[in-house]
C-alpha cells in the first residue's frame, strides 16, 4: 500500500515539473505558479526517491550498474569539455605571464586606469604597410581588452592611399588616436608612446607648468645629472607645457599656471616674490616646493621668508638632516645620508603606491600642529623607523641619534600636502560647480629634497612617478596619477681589458682544449 502511494506521488511530482517548464515556455505571466510547481515535484520527486531506497542499492551493487554508472560519468565529463571550451570561445580571455624585470610587456597601471575610465569611444587607426602593420596588433589587443570604448583599425597606406592622404599621413607607421573631436599623433607601437597620445587627446589644451628661477633652483632644461631634464620630459609626455618663471620680474603670477614649482632654492624668496605667492594661493593656486637641508658653509642663515610663507600654509619644515641607518640606501650607492621610503600615508598622490623612493640628502618636513585658516596638512611620506632626523647638519662624528642635542628618532616625514578651500561668494553650499568641474582648491605639496628628482636618481624605482602624481594631484588631473609605463632595462655588461681577455682565453683556447684533449684520451683507452 504504502509503495502503491510513493508511486501516485513520484508521477504527481513528475508530472508538476512539466507542467512548471510548459508554464515557463507558453505562459510567462504565470511565471510564480511555475515555481511553486516546481518545487512541489521536487519535493515529491524527492520523497519518492526515498521510499525506494531499498530497490536504489540493490541495483548498485550489479556489475551493469557499475558499468553504466562509469559510462554516465564519461559522458557527464565529455558534456561538462565541451561546454567549458564553448564558453571559452565566447569570452574574451588574455593572461600572460611577463617576466621581464621592468613589465615591458604588460601595460602600466596608468594605461589601464585611463582605459577604465574612458567616457567616450577611442579610435586607434593604425597606418603602415604589410607585413609592419603586425606589429601594432599585440599592444592594441591589450588596449581593447582592458575596454569597450576601444576601437582599432589597421590600414595599409600602400593599398588604401587615399585614406592616408585624407588623413595627412606620409610616414609609415603612424598611429592617429582619435577622441572627442581631437586627434593625436603616435608614430610607434610601445606603450609609452601610444599612452602620451591617449593622454593628450583625453585631457585637450595643454596646462603650463612654471620653475620659479633666481635664486639657485634646479633647471628644468639641464640634461647634466643634478638638472632637471628628465622630469621637464616627463611634464611633456603628460601633456604640460613647462616654462620658467622669474618673480621678481613680474608683478604676478601668470594667471595660466597651472602648478609652479620652487625646486631646491640655495638662496631666500624676496619679500614681493613671496606675497606673488601668497595671492596666488589663495585665488585657487598650485605651488609645489622642493627644499634641501640648510647649507652649514651659507651665511644667509636660512631661508626666514619661504619658511614663514610654508608655516602659514601649516608646514614645518625642520633644520635637520634626516639620516637612515636601514642600509637600504646602500643598494644605490648611497649611505646612511639616503634615507628610503617604502610606506606611504593614505593620499590621492601615494594611492596604491607600493614603490620604493629614494631621497639623497633630505630635511624634514612636517604639519604643523595645529591648522591655519581651513588649511589641513598631511604627511604623505615618511623614512623607516631605522631612521631619525640630525640637527648636526655638517653630519659630523659618528653617525648615531643624539636625542640630548635635538635629534627626533624616526619614522620622519619628509612630504606634506595642504589643501585649502577657495571661498566663493557666489556658490552655495552642497551645489556642484558648473559643468560638473571641481570647485576651486588650493593646493601645496611640500618635500624635504630636491635631488630625488634631478636626472642621476629620477630613474629609481618610484622617484619619476611620486613627482608626477604630486603635480597631478596638484593640476587638479587624478585620472592621471598612476605608476607610468617603463622604459626597457639598459642592462649592457661593461667587461674590462683583463676580462675581456679572460673570456678569450676561457672560449676561444681553454675549452676547445679541452674537448680536444676529452678526445684524445678517450681514443688512447680504446687503443
């Protein structure tokens, strides 16, 4: 009786999951009723599964239901391959493994972060001839893997001339990068350069980057390895104009800087160049200061003037030298002097920032204690606890931490940012600014050194990237702050004259001897 019943309930079930599947395909509105049907025949299905566990077992332990069990597995993991392989087909998949020591081969955070946030459809149009034109495909693949917006096309001037003419193209090899009505040129297929491309075209007219000169700053146009050749590069290849900027022989700031930057005065702002200054920083301003540690052999006793203009803006900046007793300034050929950072406090500028920056010859520079007028200051760098910042600026006698004499035991910050709001008598509270623009802010980033990005270091590890994310942020320009595409290695081997020959000696005489004498011997034992 009991079996009679479980089997009116199993063909109940079954016949409750047609129905929930017919109702699915032919009746849609009723589509609430299909899954209570459903999970009543599953239930019932279950429950007579249950009753029948006896007959189940029975039918397990025979040699065909082992057969047909294996079979079932067989063709279950025949089905589950080709469903897997269909479903790879019609994704889009690329992982690559890079291990080239710069990731010269994958793109750089900041390709991708620019991809991810496009608005708008970029078009790549590529111009070159077969077979070069290949060439091409492999970057720009990446580029319209990482995003939709991305379009490529490749043309081959030699079969479609018409086009490279409407398009004023007459050197093979030329990439037009294509967005919002502009249009930019790359002419070869690595990263960095189809990235400046992408960059100018996103972000349209140039922003003009000031170097305030006349009192011993570093040179934006010395390519010698104290000058600051490299980071002008850099500007450009981020779609700044850089030019220089005498205070004292003007009556302000041009009113289209963008960002101007002191970098390592030996010699005090005047008190007209620092009220320049001070009107530009409150009308919306981005000032940017590199100071090194005091001279001890200069008799002009410091720098009173910029320093009251930075305490203003609630910066601290300490007569010291910081000194690292790590030993990580020594894998670059610096001593205690070099203090390293590799921990950076939350901020735009060191957001997901995890590289080493290495500062030689550095001076602490810290908030205040307490915030002037709105102006809220934060450290973004600071050295390792090994480290401490020597009131005994001629680093004189042995180099250990004197607290007796004024010495402050580490982490010691070396890098302050101050934001400050730009009072607006005509805005309102919680309203955005037209056109969706950031309200005015001003901006000042204050680093203890300036040879961390003269030419002979700018290359180490992140010192290139944490001075372009700090003119960046202070631009105004975040979508831009990321670690940058890299350069291949310069990986030569420079061999003296004894190696040289040594190496002559070891190819071209001692193995060849060898093998030859290996041969000899072997034919006098079979002898």
């Amino acid at each position: 009786m009991v079996q009679r019943i479980l089997g009116i309930v199993g063909w109940i079930g079954t016949a409750l999951v047609f129905a929930a599947v017919a109702v699915r395909f032919f009746r849609p509105e009723w589509d609430q009723y299909a899954v209570y049907a459903a999970w009543a025949g599953l239930a019932c299905v279950v429950l007579y599964t249950l009753g029948q566990w006896r007959d189940i077992i029975a039918f397990f332990k025979g040699r065909n239901a082992r057969y047909g069990a294996i079979a079932s597995v067989s063709v279950v993991a025949v089905l589950a391959i080709l469903g897997i392989l269909n479903y790879l087909s019609q994704q889009r998949f690329n992982k690559r493994w890079d291990l080239t020591a710069n990731q010269q081969y994958s793109l750089s955070e900041q390709t991708v972060k620019l991809l991810s946030e496009l608005k708008m459809p970029v078009h790549f149009r590529v111009f070159d001839r077969s077979p070069d034109i290949d060439r091409f495909k492999p970057r720009l693949t990446e580029y319209a893997y990482h995003s939709n917006q991305v379009q490529v096309e490749y043309i081959d001037i030699d079969q479609q001339p018409a086009r490279a003419r409407d398009a004023q193209v007459d050197q093979y090899g030329t990439v037009l990068v294509e967005y919002d009505g502009r249009t930019e040129r790359a002419t070869s297929e690595s990263e960095q350069d189809l990235t400046n491309a992408l960059i100018k075209v996103i972000t349209g007219a140039q922003k003009k980057v000031y170097f305030v000169q006349g009192h011993g700053e570093k040179d934006e146009t010395d390519n010698e390895r104290t000058g600051y050749g490299g980071v002008a590069a850099a500007l450009a290849r981020d779609n700044y104009e850089v030019a220089k900027l005498t205070l004292a022989q003007v009556q302000d700031v041009p009113e289209d800087a963008s960002v101007v930057i002191i970098a390592g005065p030996r010699g005090d702002l005047l008190q007209p160049e620092a009220d320049m200054l001070r009107r530009y920083l409150s009308k919306g301003g981005h000032l940017f200061v590199l100071l090194d540690p005091p001279d001890p052999s200069s008799s002009g006793g410091g720098m009173p003037v910029l320093d009251t203009l930075l305490r203003e803006w609630s910066v601290d900046a300490g007569n010291n030298v910081v000194i690292d007793a790590s030993g990580v300034g020594q894998i670059f050929g610096g001593d205690a002097s070099v203090p390293v950072a590799t921990t950076y406090a939350p901020h735009p500028i060191t957001e997901r920032f995890g590289m080493l920056t290495a500062y030689p010859l550095a001076r602490s520079v810290a908030p205040t204690t307490s915030a002037t007028d709105g102006r809220v200051a934060t450290t973004i760098i600071q050295t390792s606890p090994q480290s401490w910042a020597d009131t005994d600026v001629k680093l004189a006698g042995p180099v250990e931490i004197n607290p007796e004499a004024g010495d402050k035991p580490g982490p010691v910050s070396i890098g302050v940012a101050v934001t400050a709001p730009v009072l607006d008598p005509n805005a309102k509270p919680g309203v955005p600014s037209p056109n969706d623009q950031p309200r005015p802010e001003s901006r000042l980033v204050v680093i203890g050194d300036s040879d961390f990005a003269s030419n002979r270091v700018l290359g180490i590890s992140g010192n290139r990237d944490l001075f372009m994310n700090a003119v960046n942020w202070l631009a105004q320009q975040e979508n831009l702050i990321a670690v940058r595409p890299r350069e291949a290695a310069d990986r030569r081997i420079t061999l003296t004259a004894s190696r040289t020959a040594g190496i002559f000696w070891l190819s071209v005489i001692l193995l060849p001897a060898a093998v030859f004498g290996a041969g000899v011997y072997t034919w006098w034992r079979r002898r």
